[in-house]
C-alpha cells in the first residue's frame, strides 16, 4: 500500500512538471474521445496543438495566436493576484464585457470627431468599466460579508443582459438597416484598435498584455504590496498580525483584475470583435482562469498557458474547419486541462510513500 | 384577474430546478464540501435527461438518466478533492467549464428535437414538481433526524473529530457530492424536460449559480432551501408576467432580475449572519476544507 505525505514546501520541480504532464494527459483523453467519436484522434490533436504554428494555413492562423492571447494573458495576470490572495473573482468574464460596453460608449459618444484622445479615453473608460464592475463585489464582500465567488459570478449574466440591452436598445447602429449590435469600431479610424505591425496580429491589447505581465511580476515579487497578497494567501492570521488590512487586499485585487479584464474587453470591441452586440462575452473571462492555474499563478507561467489555450482556441476552429469537430471540443479540451492540472497537482503538495505497516 | 391559485403553482414549478439542485448541494456543505460545480452537474442532467427521455419517449426514464448523468459527472469532482485532495473552488469550477463543454459537444445532434410530453400529477403540476417539495421534509428528516445524517453533520462540522471517532471522512463526503449530483441532475433535467422541452447549449443559464446562493441564504437548513427557491421563483414569474404585460421596460432589463435579486437576497443574508452573535451564521465548520489523515 501507498500513503501521501505532505511536504513541507511545495516540490519546485512538480510545479513546472505538472502543467505539462496535463497537458499531455489532455492530448491523451483527448484522443480517446475523439476515436470515440469516430475521428482519427492523432489527425485531430495535429491540427489542434501543430498546424496552426507549422502547418499549411498557418500564415493566417499564426497571428491569430497573440490576438486570441492577449486577452487571455491580459485577465488571467489580475485574476492570478488574487488567487494568490484566496481572493476568487471567478466573474472577469462580467467585467470583460462591461470594459467593452463602457469603452465603446466614449467612442460612439465621440463619433464622427476625430483626435489623438479618443483611443487612450476608450482605454481608460474600460478599464473604469470593469473596474466598477469588479469593485461590486468587493465592497459587498467588505461591508456585508457576501461571497465575492457568487456576487461576481452572478454579475456576469447581468452585463451579457446589459450588452444585449445595449445592442439592441442605446448603442444600436442608426445606420445598421436594423441589425443589433453597435457602429463598427474598427471603420471609425480614432477609435479602431488595428494591427500594429502587419502579420504579427499584434494590436495595442497585445501590447497591454506584456506591459502587464511585466507590471505583475514587479507588484508580486519586488512591491510591499506583493508581499503582503502572497503572506495573506499563505497565512492570513500571520498577514493580519503583520499590519494587512484585508479589506484593502479585497478591494486591490478585485479592483484591479478588473481593469485589466474590462481593458481586455475595450481592446477586444475595438479591435477584433469590433463593435458590442448581444454575443460579445465568448468566454475570454472564463478560460482566462484556467489560464491562471495552469501558469501557476505566475506572470510568466501566465504567458505561456495564454499562448497555449489560444492555440486550443485557433486549432480548434481549424479543426471545425477541417474535420468537422464541433465547436465545443475546445471548451472539453480546456476543462480536462483544468482537471488533469488539479489531480495532478497532488504530486506538488504530497509525496508518495509506502505505508509502514505495524 | 389573475387566479392567485395558478400564479402560485407557476411559481412552484419556476422554483424546482433550483430547488433540486439547491438540497442537493445543502447536503454536499453539510458535509463540508463546497462544490461550486453545481451548474455543470445541472446542464450534464439536462442533457442526460433529455437523451434518455427522447430515446425512450418517457419523460420518468428522462429524469432518472438524468440523476445517474449528474452523479457520474459529479465523482470527477469527487475524485480530484476526495482521492487527489485538489482546491474545492478550483475544482468546482473546473467541473462547471467541463460540465458545460461537453453537454454542448454531445448535445449537437439534439438540438431542435421536441421532448416527449408527461402526464400531469395532482393539481395539473407536474409528478416532479412533488418530488420536489416531498424532498424538502425528507432532507430535513435526513439530517436531523437519522443516525446517517448526524454522522454527515460531524464530518461537515469537525472533520478531525469524526476520523478521529472512526468515520471515514472521504467515503462519506463521497457519497453526499454523488447525491448532490444527483439532484442537480434531475433540476437540470426539469429544465430542458419539463420547461423548455427541448436542448439548447447552455440552457440552464446560471441556475446552478443561483442554487449555490440559495444554499447560503437558507443558512444551511431545508426548509430556508425551500423558502430561497420559492423567492426566486416568484422574481421569475414576475419577471415573465412583466415581460408578457408589455411594460415599457427593456426584456434584456427585466431579465437581469432573478441575477439582481439573488445579489440582493445573499447580501441581505450575509449582513444578517455577520452582524449576528454567532460568525458565520450557521455554515458547517469544515466547509471548503479538505481532509487529510496523518495517521
């Protein structure tokens, strides 16, 4: 028989064998399913994790890369600190979608004027979007004591209710010949977020992205603030002695994840999506967790599980594209990449011994 | 002039997927397990149901495919907290992505298909709708009552003590997420069998969110279940009678309100159990903590 000892520090070389252990797991059952479902399971894990990099089509997939991460790395760096802090905004998805309404607003708002202020202004005015979004569940938490996991979880389907009232109702395009959804940012050239660089899908939210990566880094490894989120994840008892204020760690990182998530979604209507309608929020928020956890909650961890899951992203509408796989095949592959993370992450905190019997 | 009767009745059956699934997962944090997979345990009984319910043309077939769906999808979560001693947060979360993923995936070939229709129970409401409410005494029974309720109890309250008292922690909290999945399954399956009729992705729209609200708000009893799931479903039905009146509200609006209202609803409860004498109202002291034994 075996029996699981605790370590006392979690095992360095588990924590950067585990993510990729899942992800091979996740190919595996992957493949599994799909010769279930009668597909050829190594044509389709090829075209998920290799053709969208190397494969024929790859110079229109390849800089679909940074546009799908970018989102993805952007919400999941604010997400991380949190987590870190036992703080669970699971609703960036809410705040996703609120930046983009509320950084779309200024641009129509704007429209026709042109000026150099109006992109940075959509900027900032998505970020405050989110960040109010965001600071709702925080200050419930804090004066009420109300679970931030379900206020902001339930905070989501109210702003997808409020981009479909939007879409339909206040933004609705007066020249759409009666289609929901807003003015097409990306043809209103001071409020379009377009591609930077040519061929590199590089657009500002990419750049945002590795500003932020950077900017957490810093916070959580050289700033007092840091400190004080990782000592009040760890031992909260110790961190309130040492002077903590955990209101003010609620408000932060609530605060600021969602920001970065509402910036996220202002990049997003400005630039790819292009305009708010009712199907605006496509999950960017939630997978962004995965992205977290599978990065460790570290900024450059974060990094890569981003690149990573928007290949899943890319590779799977090729695979829809190519062998008919439906679309929900990436939403499986992502949730059994969370999972096989989580089982396997028993290897961290435990070791494995054989049970001295009496 | 509205018949008060039929309004009531509606409201009862606009509460039952919630209500379900809300008793389900009082037992999984009475056992001091909090499964935030409830949504996705909820749209795997929808789908199952469905299936099973359109593949043999009875409806009570449907409904019991749909419990055996929701409890097999609910052993994952089983497995990563109770065998691999994963994060519950994360691990629920996961089972909800996962739960909503692969429902879409299998779910394709059904959608569009009617579900097959079900003969009434007394009153005109539906057999499940009883189920429903005789759950609510028998659960309340369960856990004050019976000697396997107590033991469920002291496992969610000490976990420590219970082992120390020879209860096997991991097999008992094993069973009560395998239940909870159960009765999630079936609100979800109530959902797509007995109100919607038919399969859309994604269909159960945050009940599974609404139910773990309703759990806290009950503060952690049956009957506090039962009165939660009966509130939101008369914010639903008013929300919809509003909607059909015509009101010069927007429908997108209007439809925020069972979300606002459960907002509402778990800050006024949280207010309540934090200024109150006893922290932390009446939740079970091992809630969200996993167990693991040293000797």
């Amino acid at each position: 028989m075996i029996r699981l000892v605790p370590r006392t520090e979690n095992s360095a070389a588990w924590q950067l064998a585990t993510p990729l252990l899942a992800v091979l797991a996740t190919m595996v059952a992957g493949g599994t399913l799909f010769a279930i479902m009668g597909h050829d399971p190594f044509a389709a894990i090829r075209t998920i994790f290799w053709d969208p990099i190397f494969g024929a089509a790859s110079g229109y997939s390849r800089p679909q890369l940074l546009v799908k991460a970018a989102p993805l790395i952007l919400i999941a760096s604010g997400l991380a600190i949190g987590f870190r802090a036992g703080i669970w905004n699971i609703g960036a998805e809410g705040q996703y979608i609120i930046g983009g309404v509320t950084g779309a607003a200024v641009a129509l708002a704007a429209y026709p004027a042109e000026g150099m202020w109006i992109f940075p202004a959509m900027v900032l005015a998505g970020a405050l979007g989110g960040w109010a979004w965001g600071m709702v569940p925080a200050l419930l938490r804090n004066w009420f004591g109300a679970s931030e996991i379900l206020v902001s979880l339930m905070l989501v389907y109210v702003a997808q209710k409020v981009a479909a009232w939007m879409a339909f109702g206040p933004m609705k395009n007066p020249e759409g010949f009666g289609f929901p959804g807003s003015r097409n940012l990306q043809q209103y050239p001071a409020a379009a977020n377009p591609e930077l660089v040519a061929g590199t899908g590089a657009h500002w939210g990419v750049v945002a992205a590795a500003v932020a990566v950077l900017a957490t880094w810093f916070l959580m490894s050289r700033h007092i603030r840091g400190f004080h989120i990782r000592a009040a994840g760890l031992a909260p008892r110790a961190a309130r002695f040492a002077g903590v204020r955990p209101q003010t760690l609620v408000a932060f990182c609530l605060g600021l994840s969602g920001a970065l998530a509402g910036m996220a979604g202002l990049f997003e209507a400005a630039g790819p999506a292009g305009q708010i309608t009712d199907k605006f929020g496509t999950g960017y928020g939630f997978t962004a967790i995965i992205v977290a956890f599978l990065g460790r909650l570290h900024p450059v961890g974060i990094l890569l599980a981003g690149l990573l899951l928007a290949l899943t992203y890319i590779g799977g509408e090729l695979a829809q594209l190519t062998l008919q796989l439906p679309a929900a095949t990436v939403q499986v592959f992502q949730g059994m990449l969370l999972f096989f993370l989580l089982g396997f992450d028993l290897l961290t905190r435990f070791r494995i011994a054989r049970r001295i019997t009496a | 002039m509205i018949d008060p009767l039929s309004v009531f009745l509606l409201l009862v059956a606009a509460a039952t997927p919630i209500l379900f699934a809300a008793l389900g997962e009082l037992v999984v944090e009475r056992a001091g397990v909090l499964n935030l997979g409830v949504e996705g345990m909820m749209i795997a009984g929808a789908l199952s149901g469905f299936a099973a319910a359109h593949a043999t043309g009875n409806p009570f077939v449907g409904f019991l495919a749909a419990a055996v769906g929701g409890a097999a999808i609910s052993l994952l979560f089983a497995l990563l907290t109770q065998v691999l001693l994963a994060n519950q947060v994360a691990s629920g979360l996961a089972l909800t992505l996962f739960g909503l993923g692969l429902a879409a995936l299998f779910g394709k070939p059904l959608e569009g298909i009617k579900a097959p229709s079900m003969t009434a129970g007394p009153l005109g409401i539906s057999w499940i709708v009883w189920l429903g409410l005789a759950m609510v005494p028998l659960i309340w029974w369960f856990l004050n009552r019976s000697r396997a309720g107590l033991i469920l109890r002291g496992v969610g309250e000490n976990h420590d003590a219970a082992h120390a008292l020879g209860y096997p922690v991991h097999l008992v909290r094993g069973a009560a997420i395998a239940f909870g999945g159960a009765m999630a399954g079936v609100g979800g399956a109530f959902i797509s069998i007995a109100t919607v009729l038919q399969w859309t992705e994604g269909m159960t729209a945050g009940a599974g969110w609404i139910a773990l609200a309703i759990v806290v708000f009950s503060n952690w009893t049956a009957v506090g279940v039962l009165a939660g799931a009966w509130l939101f479903g008369g914010v639903t039905v008013l929300q919809l009678r509003l909607q059909a009146a015509g009101i010069k509200v927007p429908v997108q609006l209007l439809s925020m309100a069972p979300y606002l209202a459960t907002i509402i609803v778990l800050v006024l409860i949280s207010a309540r159990q934090k200024f109150s004498r006893r922290a932390g109202g009446a939740a079970p002291g091992s809630l969200g903590q996993n167990f693991h034994a040293l000797r």
